[in-house]
C-alpha cells in the first residue's frame, strides 16, 4: 500500500513539474503573439470605424476607448492582468467574449484532427513497418514515394486537389461548405462532435452526412502529415531490427512473431515522440484545410481574425493552441513511462 501511495506522489510531482515548467513557454508565447499583432498592418479603430474613409477624430475617439492609444508596455500588462483573471478579450468582428467563440469552435478543430490523426496512423504505421520488414520492396518503395511526395506538396495544394477531383469532377463527394448539409438540422450538442453526436441522437441522415463531409479534409490532412510519421516508422523499426538484442534473439531460435513483437515494442518510444509532434502540428496547420472546406473551427476563426485586424482572438487563438501543445505533449511523455518503464526515473 506504502509502495503504491509513494508511486502515486512520485507520478503527481513529475506532472506538477511538467506543468510548472510549460508556464514561461506559455508567458513567451502570450508575449510575442500580443507584440505581433501589434505590429501588423491593419488598424482595428478604423475597421470599427467603417474603413479607412471614417474621420480622424471618430478613429481617434475608438483608439482610446480600446486603449489603443496607450504606450505598448501598457497595453501588454493591462492584457495580461486581464488574462489572469480569465477575461481573453472581446472579438470586435463577433461581438463575442473571445473564450466564448473558441469554446464553441474548439469541438470542431478537434474532430477534424483527431480524425485525420486516425487516419494518419493507420496507413503511416502498417507502412512504415512493412518498408522497414521488406527493404527494397514494392511496399518500401511505395512508403519512399508517399513519404516524398506528401512533404515536397503544400496541404491547400492538397486539398484543392481533393475537391477539385472527387467533388468537382467525379461528384462523389459533398460540396465543401461546412460539417453538416445546410438541409439538414444538427443534432442536439452533447460533446459537440457532431458523428458522437449524432449517434447519440439516433439520427442516421445528420451521421452519414456528417461522415461524408468530415472524410476529404481528414484525408487532406492526413496525407500531408503520414510522411513524417512512415518515414519514422520505417528508420526505426530497421534501427530495432538491426541491433544486437534481435540478432541474438534470431540466434537463439526464438518464434519470429515474438521477435518482431520485441522490436516493434523497442520502435515504439521514437515513433510517439514523433506522433506526438505531428498531431500538434496538426492542430495548427488545420487553418487552410479549415478555409479551404468552410470548417467552422478555430483555424478558420483565426484567419477571419487576421484579415478583419481583430487582434484579441488572434491572441485567443495562439494562447489556446499552446495549451493543447502543452497538454499533448504531457500525454507523450506520460506514454512513455508506459511503454518504457526506465523513462520514468528519467524523467
């Protein structure tokens, strides 16, 4: 019991120190975003002003009201004492608290990555080993091929092509306006995944749709984010093969499913670290995939954010990336205590 409490403490300080030590990174990123924006073109008193014709003492009187008119330092200390107390600005183009349309939007950023992370394992995984099983083969020239191919191409390139093809052309799948048919009434919000959702509630018209829209942009990012996790898959994977504990259990005449069990366990480690880094990458590359099919999430709002020089959801939107680097990146270290229980005393 004394053993399984001390675990307990050990396990609750190294999160503790985790946490801890993320809080600079998220101060840095708070930072440098509030002075980016600031340093923009673009002047959010004359978008509130009707444009660039509105008169000087009307955009005059809108900078003071936003405080705008202060020194820098003041404005970043006034930002952040507000970001303390729970307040990330007000969206002048929605006229909503800045929280408020990120929590609403978040459900939809997170389906589309966590699909399209889904996929991404999927192929990259089975690939990635059968390259590194069969050198030289067809499936290792294919896994060179994919893994070439989806780097060397930009993801909106992907993206065009995939509805350009498969909805302009071939007609198979939906128009790219969004997670739901405009015909179609969207089911009750539970968890705000609309496949859960929708499931929960029964209805097949709003999952099939739901389904048929949420399948070309999960593929365009996933075929933009499987080369990293193949290319990993495959090096290590031939690392394990090659090394000395696999050659001495080849040599003892152990089953060779048992064999490549081990070396997949031993490929592990590398190939999460690396998963782990492309689906934060994903979270938030997912800003063209999201314009490209009228995706109703976060990336999207960002960029709205960007071309109205509305900069609080800008900064919303980099703060709340940044906490969800910091939460998958947590998750990744956690998983590698499970899988290599030496990484736990490391850590």
């Amino acid at each position: 019991m004394s053993r399984e409490v001390s675990m307990g403490a050990n396990f609750a300080a190294r999160v503790g120190a985790r946490v801890l030590a993320t809080v600079p990174v998220l101060l840095g990123a708070v930072v440098f975003t509030f002075l980016l924006t600031h340093v923009l073109p673009g002047d959010p008193a004359a978008f509130l002003a009707s444009g660039p014709s509105a008169g000087p003492e009307e955009i005059a009187q809108i900078r003071a009201r936003m405080g705008l008119d202060q020194p820098l330092p003041t404005q970043l200390w006034h930002y952040l004492v507000a970001l303390a107390q729970g307040d990330w600005g007000q969206s002048h183009t929605t006229g909503q608290p800045v929280w408020n349309d990120l929590r609403q939007r978040l459900p939809a950023t997170l389906e589309l990555t966590f699909f399209a992370f889904v996929l991404t394992l999927a192929v990259a995984l089975p690939l990635g080993a059968a390259a590194a099983l069969r050198p030289r083969s067809l499936w290792d020239r294919a896994c060179t091929l994919l893994t070439v191919g989806g780097s060397c191409m930009p993801t909106f390139v992907i993206a065009l092509l995939l509805v350009y093809v498969f909805y302009f052309l071939l007609g198979w799948a939906p128009e790219p306006t969004g997670r739901i048919d405009a015909m179609l009434a969207p089911p009750p919000t539970v968890t705000g995944f609309l496949l859960v959702d929708a499931a929960l509630a029964g209805e097949r018209d709003a999952l099939a749709s739901a389904g048929a829209r949420l399948l070309l942009p999960s593929v365009a990012m996933a075929l933009f984010s499987l080369a990293p996790v193949a290319r990993l898959m495959r090096a290590s994977l031939l690392g394990v093969l090659r090394s000395d504990p696999v050659r001495t259990a080849r040599a003892l005449g152990l089953p060779r499913r048992a064999v490549l069990a081990s070396a997949l366990h031993l490929a592990l480690l590398p190939v999460v670290t690396g998963a782990g880094m492309v689906f934060s990458y994903m979270l938030s590359a997912n800003v063209v995939i999201e314009k490209v099919f009228a995706w109703p999430g976060i990336g999207s709002y960002a960029l709205d954010a960007l071309l109205a020089a509305d900069h609080a959801p800008l900064q919303g939107f980099v703060l709340l990336v940044a906490l969800l680097f910091v939460g998958v990146n947590l998750a990744v270290d956690l998983l590698h205590g499970r899988i290599d229980p030496r990484a736990r005393g490391e850590a």
